[in-house]
C-alpha cells in the first residue's frame, strides 16, 4: 500500500483517539491537580442523620426468622423507600440482631444500622463536596464496573493518541529541529525530578 494511504490512517488514528479521550483527558488534568493539592483545598463534609423505626408488621416477620444474609425483598423496597437509597449490589452484614450495610460512594460515604431487637434504624450520609467526587473518579474508588472500564478504555486511548502523535513527529521532524531536543526534555525531565527530589 502507499505511503501517503498509511500517513492517513496514521493521522485518522491520532485525531478519533485525541477526540474520543479528550473530556477524560481534561477531566484526569484537573482532577491531577486538585488531587496534589488535596491539603490546601478546604473541604467541610456534610453529615445527615436519619432515624426510623421499622414498621410493626415488617419488625414481627424480622423479629421471628433473622436473615443470615442476604436482604428480604420487603425489608429492601422499604429501607429504599425510607432513606431514598438504591441497595443493588450492596453487602447486607447480620450479626448479633443487627444489620449493617456500608454504603461508599464517590465524593461521600454512608451507612445504615438496623437493630432487629427494637427495630431502631440509623443512617448516616456524608458528603465532601463535588471536588471529593471528581477526585474519586480520578482514583476509581467505589465508582463501580461500568466506570473501571471507562478507566480502561480511556487509557488505551490515551495510548493510541500518544503513539500516534509519535509516529507523527518523526514523520515532521526533519522540517522541525528541535523535535527531538522536547521529545528528550520529556523523558528525562521527570525521570530527573524522581531521582533527585523524591525520596
């Protein structure tokens, strides 16, 4: 095939791939940044309480047969409904007639306590604000599957956009002297900054 057919699928390759992870890439930088800055950025969480008792008629059911695990369909649909909540996927811990359930989430955490015995529920929300939030994307923590694969198809991306703009610069660099002088300062730049003042 000619050259000039793969010099154009070269730079089709390297403008899809810089469209296709341009919102990550800008999302990664900024978050990069609060993230090294974590210290100096004020943050002031947000703590809700709720309290509830369990209905009469689920509080019997309960009281008569514990669960071991698991979550009853009734007892779920009503914690849902009282905490406006989603339970799918969340571990429900039983132990010593007393339901725990963790409930991380990018930007917060939260949990909920039920205690079969009185039928006392507790929950607790926080919530650091919208830079927590995007800082968590950035690290993946408690985002879930569809977002951990978000992650790596954006990195593979990233590759397909870094290769190609290589392939590119030695295609341009005889035009261009001081490619190769950048591309080098790249490299060696941070490996330098490691070596020197990371300890």
């Amino acid at each position: 095939m000619p050259y000039s057919f793969w010099l154009g699928t070269l730079r089709q390759w390297h403008w899809i791939s810089s469209a296709l992870c341009l919102a990550g890439m800008l999302l990664f930088a900024v978050t990069g940044i609060t993230l090294n800055h974590a210290a100096q950025i004020e943050a002031k969480p947000q703590v809700h309480n709720h309290q509830a008792q369990l209905p009469a008629a689920l509080h019997a059911v309960l009281q008569e047969q514990q669960p071991s695990h698991g979550l009853p369909l009734a007892l779920r649909q009503w914690l849902q409904a009282e905490l406006a909540i989603r339970l799918d996927g969340r571990d429900a811990e039983w132990s010593d007639g007393e339901l725990y359930i963790g409930l991380p989430r990018p930007g917060g955490d939260a949990w909920l306590s039920l205690d079969i015995e009185s039928g006392e529920l507790e929950f607790e929300s926080t919530d650091r604000g919208w830079i927590a939030y995007l800082n968590d994307l950035h690290k993946g923590r408690n985002t879930g599957t569809a977002w951990s694969w978000f992650i790596d198809v954006f990195s593979v991306l990233c590759v397909v956009f870094s290769l190609s703009g290589l392939l590119l610069l030695q295609r341009y660099a005889g035009n261009r002297p001081s490619t190769w002088p950048m591309l080098g300062l790249g490299l060696v730049l941070p490996v330098l900054l490691a070596l020197l003042f990371i300890h």
